[in-house]
C-alpha cells in the first residue's frame, strides 16, 4: 500500500513517515498542493493525507480538483476546531478527516478503516451481499435476512447496521458513526448512536451470549465476525 503525504511541516512529515513506513506502508511525501495534486492523479497511491493548510493551493483545492478525475481515498488533515474545514471536505469527497494535533494510533485506525472500505466497495460481490454468521444483507435491495428470516429495519437501522458490517472488527467511534450514518449535522449529539444500535440489536436479536455488535467502552461499537477464522 502507497501513502502520498501532502504536509508542508518538515516536522509532520518526517514523523508520519516513520510511524508509515514502521507499518509496512511505501511512504511519499510533498509539501505544497500543486505538487500534492500532481502527485495524487499519478494513480501510484493507495491513499492520500492531505493537510488543509498548505502553500501554493490549499488542501480544499487539492481535493476538489482531484474528485474531477480520480476517486483515490483521502483523509483530510485539518485544524482543530476547523468545523466548516470538515463538513466542505466531507462534501468534496474526503473519506475521512483527522483533527491536529492526533495520536498516531488514531490515524493509524483510520487508514486502516478506510482502505479496508474502499476495498470492500471495489470487491463486492455482484449480488452486493455483506454477511456475517448467518446475517445477510443484501445491499442492492437493502434486505436483512437472519438465519433465513427477513427482518424489518428503518433506513437509518439498516445504514447504521450495514456500515458496522463493511467496518467489521474495526472500532468505529459514536462520532465516526454519526459523520457517516446521520451525517455532520448531527456532531455532539452521540447519544443517538446508542438508541440506535439498541434498536438494531433487537430487531437482528443480537443477545448476549453471541453478540456480535459489541460496546467498546468511552469510545464506540465494533462489529465482530466471531465466526470467521483469519
Ligand atoms: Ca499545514
């Protein structure tokens, strides 16, 4: 996997490189956004960090001039507090976005995340059903079946459960969930993430013993496969 930095820190940089490349990714890096731009629609990246703050053209540029021509994954690195640096860039086609200043695990979750979506949405089956144990959703027709019975969800249930399933053992946070299932406008109000992923649970009768949607205590749910071998 390739990892194009688009940073103008040397600092940043050099760090990220370090902490890339001690993951096993091939790391390059350029630190304004004319060369950032050129750089991404090479097509020689897997994923792009993008700050928003950069000389020659900003990161929002960068980003909007990309999504013309190349769907490569981008994380958007802003500043924090940068409310409306979020909800543009989520709006131009980022696939996630991490606040400065980060912990490197942190941005490290989410380049997994987002790799492991993209390529989940490029290798779907043509039918497009998700499965875990004997749960099937069958994306086309947004159908959810359980050990063959077919269960009733509203759109958000079926939003909420289909994006736990593509994120499968990846711990997602109430925020993450809310940007991707209720959309930004949502932010701060995470306590809906809980009513929601209660009702879900009854409505695919995810109990205790066997549950698959689980609570990651102070951070969010994860969805795991328990029986799927590795
Ligand atoms: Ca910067």
């Amino acid at each position: 996997m390739k990892i194009l930095i688009v940073e103008d820190e040397a600092e940043i940089v050099r760090f990220l490189t370090l902490e890339l490349q001690h993951e096993g990714y091939f790391v390059s890096s350029c630190m304004d956004g004319r060369t950032g731009l050129e750089k991404a629609l090479s097509g020689d990246f897997d994923l792009l960090l993008l700050d928003v703050m950069l000389p020659e053209l900003n990161g929002m540029e960068v980003l909007r001039r990309l999504r013309k021509e190349s769907a490569v994954p981008v994380i958007l690195v802003t500043a924090r507090d940068a409310v409306m640096e979020k909800v543009n860039g989520l709006d131009m086609g980022a696939n996630d976005y991490i606040t400065k200043p980060f912990h490197i695990e942190e941005l490290l979750a989410r380049i997994r995340m987002v790799l492991r979506t993209t390529e989940t949405a490029s290798s779907a089956s043509p039918e497009g059903n998700l499965s875990v144990g004997d749960l099937v959703l069958t994306t086309s027709s947004r159908q959810v079946t359980r050990a063959g019975e077919m269960i009733e969800l509203t759109k958000t249930q079926y939003d909420l459960l289909e994006y736990l399933l593509r994120n499968r053992d990846i711990v997602l946070t109430r925020d993450q969930i809310l940007s991707h299932v209720w959309g930004y406008a949502y932010a701060g109000n995470s306590n809906v993430v809980d009513v929601y992923v209660r009702y879900v649970r009854n409505r695919i009768h995810d109990s205790d013993e066997s549950r698959i949607i689980e609570t990651v205590r102070g951070i969010g749910y994860v969805l795991r496969d328990k029986t799927r071998k590795e």
